[in-house]
C-alpha cells in the first residue's frame, strides 16, 4: 500500500485492518475502531444483527 505523508494511519483494535485517520484525532487509550466495526458495535448495542 503506498502511504500519504500527509495523513495519519492508524490500526483497529478489533479488525485490524490499517486506516487513514485526521492528524488531530484524539484516540482513546483503549486504541482507534475503525468506521466499520464501531457501525456494527452500535447496532449490536441496540439490538440489530452482528
């Protein structure tokens, strides 16, 4: 994958695929959930399909 120098990756915790994040985001310490598995956490949390 060719990388930007102007932009931030960081890994999911939970997929672990490589994402391309804003410079200023603040990541909890937890570490950085990536769009799609912080999508299927919420519907999971409110009773959806996994």
């Amino acid at each position: 994958m060719k990388r930007e120098r102007s932009v931030r990756y960081e890994i999911c915790v939970i997929c672990g695929k490589e994402w391309n994040v804003p410079k200023d985001l603040r990541l909890p310490p937890s570490g950085y959930i990536c769009p799609h598995c912080s999508s299927k956490e919420r519907s999971r949390d409110r009773g959806g399909a996994t």
